[in-house]
C-alpha cells in the first residue's frame, strides 16, 4: 500500500474507530514516556527496566493497531 494512503487510511481510523485511536493514544503517551527516558544522561535500573516494559508495551499496541489497519483493508477489498 503506498505510504500517503496508509497514512489517509489511518487519519480515517483516529477518526472512525474507538480501539485503533485508544491503542494509538497510549502508544503515544508510552513514546512521550520513553523520550523522557531517553533524556536522562544516565538511567538507573528501574529506569532501565522500566524502559524494557515501556518499549516492549509500545510494540504491542503498534502491532494490534496494524491488525485493525490489515482487518480494515482486507474488508474494503472484498
């Protein structure tokens, strides 16, 4: 799918569903977090560990609102 109607169709989605602009909220607010994190010059370990939950966390919500984006396509196709 090229790039601009990828990001048309998930302007659509923040727009038009619930669940995708939810996980799109927390996956922004889990990258604000790990920025803060990645501001410090040094991290401690709990900084570290919570910086391991916060990225693993991210990548989970990325990957479920990928599934909502692929579900979506695979409806308008048939």
């Amino acid at each position: 799918m090229e790039r601009n109607a990828l990001e048309q169709l998930k302007a659509h989605l923040m727009d038009t569903h619930d669940e995708f602009r939810r996980l799109a909220s927390q996956h922004s607010e889990f990258a604000r977090k790990l920025d803060d994190l990645e501001a410090l010059s040094h991290l401690t370990n709990d900084e570290q560990l919570e910086e391991s939950r916060l990225k693993k966390l991210k990548l989970r919500l990325k990957d479920q609102m990928e599934a909502i984006v692929s579900q979506y396509r695979s409806q308008q196709v048939a």
